[in-house]
C-alpha cells in the first residue's frame, strides 16, 4: 500500500512539472516584453536610435525584421533621421 501512494505522488509531480516550465516560460517572456525591452530603450546608446524613430514616425518592426526591403527602407530612415537631429 505504501508503495502505491508513493507511485501516485510521484506520477502527479511528473504531470504537473511540465505545466510548471510553461508558466515559467511564459512569465520570463511577460518580463521580457513589459520590464527588460521598456527599460533597455532608456540605455544611452540605445535612446537616441528610439528618440529618432518616434520623432520621424518610423515603424519599429520594420527596422528590426531582417533580409528585406522593409528592413532596408526602415534602416535609411532611421539612418537619415539620426543624421538630422545631429
């Protein structure tokens, strides 16, 4: 009997382990996306780039995609817009 209720604790540690990375995994993207990205656009190298693109209206997932032409055109408007506020 004693074996039993160990192999039943045991199995329900095994099934809710699983679910417990997951909440955990999607915790440390809210962090990410809410806490970490917000506080890195005040980062000195980093604000005059964000300064630059909200003042020119530039679409930020633009200028992040890679290997496109959306890409290229976002990446000369934030090139040009740098080069006019200095």
């Amino acid at each position: 009997m004693d074996i039993e209720n160990k192999m039943k604790t045991s199995d329900a540690g095994i099934q809710l382990r699983p679910w417990l990375k997951l909440g955990m995994g999607l915790g440390l993207i809210w962090i990410m996306a809410y806490v970490v990205l917000p506080w890195g656009q005040t980062l000195p190298h980093i604000q005059p780039v964000m300064s630059a693109m909200e003042k020119a209206d530039i679409n930020a997932a633009d200028y992040w995609y890679t290997q496109s032409e959306e890409t290229a055109r976002a990446q000369m408007f934030v090139r040009n817009a740098i080069r006019r506020k200095q």
